[in-house]
C-alpha cells in the first residue's frame, strides 16, 4: 500500500511540475511563432482551441486547423516576428498587446491576442487589430 501512495504521489508531483501556467503558455506559444517552430507553437494549444475576431466570430476550431495555417505562414515568410509590447495576466486569462511584423515590405500590424487558459492549454483566442 505504501509503494501505491508513493507512486501516486510521485506521478502527482510530476504532473503539476508538467503544468505550465498561462503566462509561461502565453511565452511558449510566442517562442515557437518567432522561431517560426509550428509544433513548439502548438504545445501551448488544446486540441479543440478555438480561434476569434472579437468579440465572437469564431474564425476556426481545432489544432490541426491551427497548423495548417501556421506551418505555411511559418514557412512562407522569413521575417515573420511577433514583438510582446505589454502583458496583462487575470486568473486564467492573459491580454497581450503585440507587434507584428509579416514581411519587411509591409507595416507592422499591431493587435491584442487574448488567450484563455484552462486544464493546461490554451483553449480559446480572441484577436483584434486595428483594421477590425
């Protein structure tokens, strides 16, 4: 019985230092788009996120959908970089203001990623620019 309690306990403690808070999701999914890295972006994701144009318009759903349109974005565009210019953090939430440059040849976009956080991934985001 003891050696049931210890593993539990052990498989417990590996888990939580497994669990990533939004914030260091938020890092890790700009880490991977900045190093146009299509599966280090994804970690962050569940496999159901769904993607918004605030409020509400639900632009897709799902990882695989995700990376279809990151890998050729990540592919197709060397000076793609994403500059964090301020971050906001609510329980679960986090609000980035951003900096987007997509080609040299075109002017930074500037917008605001929302990205909600539950059971460990990013399970929505909401985007506004601008142009909205």
């Amino acid at each position: 019985m003891k050696s049931i309690t210890l593993l539990f306990l052990l498989t417990s403690l590996y888990v939580q230092a497994q669990t990533l808070s939004p914030e260091q999701l938020a890092d890790l999914q700009l880490k991977g788009y900045n190093e146009r890295n299509v599966e280090l972006f994804l970690q962050a994701y569940s496999d159901s996120v769904r993607v918004y144009l605030f409020p509400d318009k639900l632009m897709y759903t799902g990882k695989d959908r995700m990376r279809s349109g990151y890998e050729g974005m990540f592919n197709n565009m060397p000076d793609l970089h994403c500059t964090l210019k301020s971050r906001m953090l609510l329980g679960n939430t986090v609000i980035d203001e951003e900096r987007v440059l997509f080609t040299k040849d075109r002017p930074i976009m500037e917008a605001i990623a929302i990205y909600k956080v539950a059971a460990g991934k990013i399970q929505e985001v909401y985007f506004i620019t601008k142009d909205q």
